[in-house]
C-alpha cells in the first residue's frame, strides 16, 4: 500500500520529510472499514489527525472516504450526535467521481512546517494605523 501511495498522508500531505515526526506513524484507512482485510486496493496511508475525521466529518476534504464506509464504521464525536451521513456506502470509484474533486483544507495542514519563513519580515498579520 505504501508502494503504491508514498509514506505521506493522502489526505493532507503530512509526511516524515515535512515535519510529521511524531513517535505515530502513519495508520492505514481501510477503505471498507474492515481492520481485517488488508489488501493494497483497501487501504490508504493518512496521519492520525486524518484519519480520525475521515471516520467522523461528512465534509471536505474527508468525504470521499467517510461515504465509502458502512455505517457501522463511522463514529461520531459524542453518542449524543447524529451520524453526519446516515446513507449507504459508496464504491471507491463513484466516491472519487462524486467527491474527488471537493477541495476543502483538512485540519491537520496546520501541522506542517512553514518552509517560507525565511523571508518573513515579521509584520505578517500586522496592520498600520495611519
């Protein structure tokens, strides 16, 4: 799976070269929600962060991923919330057709590292008063 994908979160580009050295690695998403079929096709590689709200956001950019599980393989964030998508599971394919090109910021960029901060001049953010 990693062969195929890259040691990097397919989801938000997190990866050991960019700053996710956490004693975590990577985890692997089964697509199918099942822990047990560990075919290539069946998995991606995502960080934690990820990996947590593709079972838990019906939203950009997790989406395409969260449909494609059963519902008993989604969760929410507390047993007193309403699964954000009751509906049935999607094929790989249709989810990708349907939602591959959502867009959306996944929560865990705010994790990388800033590679541009060498030409910061530290007024980022900073508003004159004329």
């Amino acid at each position: 799976m990693f062969d195929e994908h890259g040691l990097e979160c397919i989801v938000c580009g997190r990866s050991p070269e960019n700053g996710y050295d956490r004693s975590q690695e990577l985890s692997v998403h089964h697509l199918n929600g099942d822990q047990t079929d560990n075919r290539p096709e069946n998995g991606i590689p995502v960080c934690q962060s990820c990996h947590l709200h593709i079972h838990r956001t019906d939203e950009p950019p997790y989406r395409q991923w969260h449909r494609q599980l059963y519902v008993e393989h989604r969760s929410v964030w507390n047993q007193h919330t309403d699964l954000p998508y009751n509906g049935p599971h999607l094929t790989r394919d249709l989810a990708e057709r349907l939602y591959g090109d959502e867009g959306g910021i996944p929560e865990a960029v705010k994790y990388l590292d800033d590679d541009d901060d060498d030409d910061d001049d530290g007024s980022a953010g900073v508003t004159e008063i004329p």
